[in-house]
C-alpha cells in the first residue's frame, strides 16, 4: 500500500495520503457488497435473479443485514405464522405475486376493511385464477379508496413490503418456485430496497380498476 501511494509511515504511524483517502470512499461500498453477498451466498447462487433489475442488484449493498429463513418440513407451520404475524401487524402493505395461495385473497381483503393502505401486483395467471375463484372478494377489495391492484405481464419473484419488514421469494434457476426459502429484512435500507422493486413493477404493470 505503500508502494501504491496509499499510506504512508509519520513518525512510526501509518496514515493514509490523500490518494489513500480517496480510495477509502470507495473501498467500503465494496466490503459492504462482499458482506451482503457472503452472508446468504447460497441463496443468490441457487435462485434465478433475472427478476431483480440491475440498478437494484447493484444496491445489493441495501441488503447486508438480510437473512435468510428457511422453512424445515417440521416447522413449515411456525415459519408461516411468524410471517402472516408480522403481516397482519403492518400499517402498510406492497405485494407481488406471480404463484397463487389460497389464503391471500381472504388475507388482503380484511387489510383493505382495516383501512391499511395496500397495493397488490400479479401476473396474469394470478389474475385469471383471482378473477375466477375469487371475484366478490377482488371486487369488494377494489371499491376502497386506500387499495391499488395491477397486473405484471411475467416475473419469477415474490415479494411483500411493509413498514415493518420485507420478503424477498425467488425461483430456482431451473425454473421452479422456492416455496421454502425466503431473504428477510427488518432494516431501513433493505425496506426501503424492496420499496424500489415494487415501484420498478408498479410503473410497468397495469392497474386493475374493476372487473
């Protein structure tokens, strides 16, 4: 470091030169990037990030303190409790769905009846499923004023945000959905990421007014 000009020895203490302070600057973004991929490095090496735009993967920084929660088969019902608790406790709520769960219909709508503002993405098979099996409930779920709903042409990903946390689902390379695996955030920064997802997808996708 020395040799490079970025430090130098003052009376027996190194200190960095001015080349060396610049470099600084830069040199902990680039920790914090290592830090954030190394923390939950099976979880980028295994899943399809496609979904991800690329101005989001370079914030991948924004994620440090996420982990990842993985569901065991014994404690698949512990894992999912813990998650509809942190859900159901939020004052806001921003969603994107490209699989379909029975429960969510049901789930959003008694948000929407506790005036919690909340918005909702899906793809169009989710619509169509939505739209078949579920359409007194999506109709009702559209006539409040705090409530938004879109559909996304296609994306392999799943997420939710709310003021309390945020949940990062993604799809194996292979194509198949993890249904098992999710990257978890309670931190400003990793909320204030997925806030950014879903306004990348909300600016693309098309609302939904009625059915």
């Amino acid at each position: 470091m020395e040799n490079a000009n970025l430090i130098v020895r003052q009376e027996g203490v190194y200190q960095l030169t001015s080349l060396g302070k610049v470099s600084a600057i830069y040199y902990k973004p680039f920790l914090d990037t290592l830090a954030a991929i190394e923390a939950n490095e099976d979880f980028w090496r295994d899943h399809d990030l496609g979904a991800v735009p690329e101005t989001l993967l370079n914030r991948i920084l924004d994620l440090k303190e996420c982990r990842v929660v993985k569901d065991e088969h014994e404690h698949i019902y512990d894992s999912h409790k813990a998650f509809m608790e942190n859900v159901l406790t939020a004052s806001r709520f921003m969603g994107f769905t490209s699989i379909f769960l029975p429960s969510y219909p049901s789930m959003f709508l008694e948000m929407a009846r506790r005036n919690i503002p909340i918005s909702i993405i899906v793809t169009p098979n989710v619509f169509f499923k939505l739209k078949s099996e579920h359409s007194a409930e999506i109709e009702e779920f559209l006539k409040y004023k705090h409530t938004s709903f879109h559909v996304y042409d296609s994306a392999k990903v799943a997420f939710v945000v709310t003021d309390r946390f945020v949940s990062l689902s993604l799809f194996f390379k292979n194509g198949t959905f993890d249904p098992r695996t999710d990257l978890v955030g309670f931190d400003s920064s990793s909320i204030k990421w997925g806030e950014d997802l879903f306004k990348h997808y909300k600016e693309n996708a098309v609302e939904i007014k009625n059915l």
